[in-house]
C-alpha cells in the first residue's frame, strides 16, 4: 500500500543518515523541494547518486550531507561549474568527497540492471577514455556468444530514490509528462520510492503510452506543488533560467552560499515558505 | 559580406557541414546554434536529437538546458534517456555526434574530466556525460572548440573521449571517430594514415600563422588549404534571428509555482 505522506515525514520515516539516495529527473522534474528538506533534517554521510548532480546536490554537497557522490556529469546546464561541487572535490570543503565517475551510458545501465534486479548491466562503453583506470567499478565481460569483450557497471539499487511528478491518484499511481530522463529506471530500481507531485487526483486518465509507475513499486506520495523549482514540472512551469544563472554568482563564493542556505532553506519550515521567501525579495 | 563575428563564421561552417535528412546526437551552446542555423537553411530535413531524450525536436529558440522544455514541446517523440543512449547511440543510428572540450589533443582525443590530477585536480571540470560513447559510436565526430594553445595541447590531462588513438580500430568503436575540428581560425581533419589533425581550411582574412600560434602542437598544414566562403547575408540573417528570439524568450521571467 502506497502512504500517503506530508515530504517532511516521508523523508524522516525513510531517509536515515548514512542512506544511498537516487533524486532523479534530467533537467525536468527535478526534487527540489525533497533536497532542501534533507538539508533541513540535517542529513549526513549520503551517498548521493544522480546522472547530473545539477543544482540540488551542489546544495547538499556544499552543505556537509554527502560523503560519496555517483554521477555521470557535474556541470550547471549551459552556464558552468558547480562551484560546491568543485570545491569539495579540490578543496575537500566542507568535507572530502569520494566520487564513484561514470559517462550517461554507463549510469543509465546501471539503473537499467538495478530496475530489472540484475547484479550488472552490460554496455558496448567506456572505450578510448581513462574512466576505468580510475573506477574500480567498470569492468568487462566477455560475450559468450560472440567473443566481444563489453565493458560492465554494477547495478544500481538506491535504498531510496525520491522523483517529482505531476500527478498521482490517490492510489498512488504516478503520471509523469515530458522529458523523463532517466527517473523510471532510477524509481524502479530503489529499495523504496518516494514521489513527490504538484497534484492528487481522484483518477488519472489511462496511461496508454505515457510513464505511468503503478502504485505498487510506489512507496510513498507527498504532495508537493512547485517541487521542481528551479528546475520545471511541463504544463505547470518553466526551468528557471535565470536562476540557474544566478546561481553561479551565489555558489562561487562560500559565505555567500552559507548564507542563502541558511536564508531560504533553512530558515524555512518548508517548501511553500521557501518559494515565500524568494518572492519577497533578492534570492 | 564582411562585418560578422568569429563566433558566427565558427557556427555557420559548422552548420554548412550538416546535410538534409542527417540524424545528429546534439550538445548544447555552438553546436546546438549550428545544428539549428542547417535546419532552418539548407538542410530542413535534418533530424536533431538531444540526450535528454527528445527525436526530431525542431525548436524556435535555442535551450539554456539539454533539457529546456522547448526541446520536448516541440519534438516527434520523447524517449527514456537510457534508450538514447543504448537503442540510438550505441545501436549505431547517429550520424553525426557534436563534441567539445577544454583539451583537445593532436589524434582528437579529449579532456572534459579533470586538469591537473584526476584525484586532486587543479580543476575539476563536468566530467564525461555522452560524451565518450558519442566518440566511440556516433558515425562521424564533429568537435567544435576554439584554438587556442590552453585547449589544443600536446599532452591530455585526462582522457575522457577517444579520437584516433592508437587501437582505435580493434577497440569496440564502431563510429568513424573524429571527421573534423570547427575552429574560430579554420577547420582540422585528421589525415588518413595518422589521424593527425592538420589544417585544411581557413577562414576568410586569417593568416596560417594565427592558426599556427593558437595550436599547442607543431600544426601540419594541407598543402592544398582550402579557404572557405565567409557567411552569406542569408545565412547570417536566419542565425541572428534566432539568437535574437532566444534572447527574447530568455529574458522573460518565469513565475514563480504557488
């Protein structure tokens, strides 16, 4: 049976420190509002996995929630680094990261193998670059069929994956629109899915074609409008850009990252007080 | 037509590479400009797909994101991202994959991971993304970056994508590798037997000394250089409309959820 939970105690009942964590979405659908609540709880030593760790693990990073990081790319789309993310790595601020590397392909096998409970998934990857020199973890196997040597990832089963979605039912059946990278995979293959959705309703229309995750693989759903910001929810709102884009002045510098944390995320008691604060005034 | 910028004659022969009816794995910046520019000239039939796992996306401003919502709205199909990479990439049905880096080295091999270290880096930089299976398994690289002796270096710090090394061809890669090297002073191609990158074109009014200077390494230049048109005024047109529609629509500001 799917529960239905306010996020703050979905996250308290199933995230413990130490957990690995999966908080997918590829630029779309991104769990905004489950990362800043972990950082509210005050999490520590997660191993943080996400293709591209975007802005919410920069924000965990920089906090001192992570101590191990699997991900395939670290910049802020289409405008830069990842300024906590970059210092962690070569500064070991706040705290020394440990960094599990791979490419997009590679992740998305992982998940694949870790959704079907396989021990690895199997790629024709990892060619021509120095990754598995420095990644125990990719491996090869040699077809038993045709005699080609493939490289491997072990699987991935986060102990928890949490995705946004536009809408559940009130079953716990998951609709999501749009671009859905790689969050069906990653939901599939956790030890618990937490969703977070800007709407419940009485019934979804049938799913057809669209990525539905039938309430059975679904663990819990908190209601969450505007849980993608900055990040968007198609048909509800658009990325914000232009934060993105802000963002990069207010991560480079370690005060004044501090300081908007301390602010607006954990000076709030939530998510709606959160996106209050940002209306008032200069984010 | 002479008053254009460096950027804009990189994008436009980037964009007079691409054919009608090419499938192109697209990145974001340049190419995704150059890419768009072909589409809306010569080449209508061009097929852009973007990692985020958007087919046949013809959108009407260039995305910030891989990811915009723009690129969904406005494609054929939207797919899972691991099926991009395992049943389009890897399945060998890419044409053309667009690639850059902040070091490039002289058999097209490229660093987007690290400078300095891979366990304590000077720099960390994003790392690898799609990177290294489009080098491997795109038909044909088109690397876009510009020359300048930080980039175009002797000696990678890191290796995150494979170019013509030594083995390629017992490697597993099925793709062609590199096919050229956009620049803002010209255009490298790897010569056939080495796969050494040597100047082939240069732009309009650039002398081989200013290309020479920006490479890291002693540049081999063709002996027959070909030297390639500057942008028309109809090319130039259709790729400042565009920037300046994606200006426009970046400038609005987006409400925030309630």
């Amino acid at each position: 049976m799917t529960e239905f939970l306010p996020l703050a105690k979905a996250i308290e009942k199933h995230v413990p420190d130490g957990a690995s964590i999966a908080l997918e979405g590829f630029t779309h659908l991104i769990p905004f509002a489950a990362g800043h609540e972990l950082i509210r709880q005050g999490r520590r030593d997660l191993h943080l996995i996400r293709m591209t760790p975007d802005l919410i693990y920069d924000q965990l990073i920089g906090m001192g929630a992570a101590r191990r990081l699997t991900f395939s790319w670290g910049g802020n789309p289409g405008v830069g680094s990842l300024h906590r993310l970059r210092d962690a790595v070569e500064q070991a601020w706040p705290r020394p990261l440990e960094l599990d590397e791979h490419s997009h392909a590679g992740m998305a096998a992982a998940y694949r193998a870790g959704a079907a409970r396989l021990p690895f998934g199997v790629l024709r990857g990892y060619i021509g670059t120095d990754l598995p020199a420095h990644n125990p973890r990719i491996r090869a196997v040699t077809c038993p069929y045709t005699g080609e040597a493939l490289a491997t990832v072990p699987a991935l089963n986060p102990d928890v994956t949490i995705l946004h979605a536009q809408r559940a039912d009130r079953l716990g059946n998951v609709a999501i629109e749009g671009i859905i990278g790689a969050q069906r995979e990653a939901g599939l293959a956790a030890k618990t899915l937490i969703v977070t959705v800007e709407e419940i309703v009485d019934e979804l229309p049938p799913a057809m074609n669209g990525v539905l995750l039938p309430h059975f693989v679904v663990g819990v759903v908190s209601p969450c409008p505007g849980g993608a910001w900055p990040s968007y929810a198609q048909g509800r709102y658009g990325r914000d850009n232009d934060f993105y884009l802000r963002w990069d002045e207010i991560a480079r510098d370690r005060a004044r990252f501090s300081a908007w944390m301390g602010r607006h995320v954990l000076g709030t008691p939530g998510h709606r007080e959160f996106l209050d604060s940002l209306r008032q005034g200069t984010a | 037509m002479s008053d254009y910028s460096r950027d804009e004659m990189m994008t436009v022969a980037a964009a007079r590479l691409l054919w009608d009816g090419c499938i192109t794995f697209v990145g974001i910046g340049l190419p995704s400009a150059a890419c768009n520019l072909a589409r809306l000239s010569h080449a209508p039939g061009l097929v852009l797909i973007y990692e985020s796992g958007t087919i046949n996306t013809r959108p009407t401003v260039l995305p910030l994101s891989i990811g915009d919502g723009e690129l969904a709205e406005t494609a054929a199909c939207v797919v899972p991202l691991p099926d991009i990479f395992s049943d389009y990439l890897q399945a060998g049905r890419i044409d053309v994959g667009f690639l850059g880096a902040a070091q490039i080295d002289r058999h097209g091999n490229l660093n987007s991971t690290v400078i300095g270290p891979y366990g304590k880096p000077r720099t960390r930089l994003p790392g690898a993304g799609g990177a290294t299976e489009i080098a491997a398994q795109a038909k044909q690289v088109f690397i876009v970056m510009k020359a300048s002796p930080r980039s175009f270096v002797p000696r990678l710090d890191f290796q995150t994508s494979g170019g013509h090394f030594a083995g390629r061809a017992a490697s597993g890669a099925r793709g062609g590798g590199p096919a050229v090297v956009v620049t803002d002073v010209g255009i490298l191609k790897p010569q056939a037997a080495s796969g050494e990158l040597v100047l082939t074109v240069l732009y309009p009014g650039i002398p081989a000394e200013e290309a020479r200077a920006a490479i890291g390494w002693p540049l081999t230049i063709a002996q027959e250089l070909e030297s390639m048109p500057a942008p028309t005024a109809a090319e130039l047109a259709v790729l400042r409309a565009l920037e300046a529609r994606t200006a426009a629509a970046h400038r609005q500001p987006v409400r925030l959820p309630t």
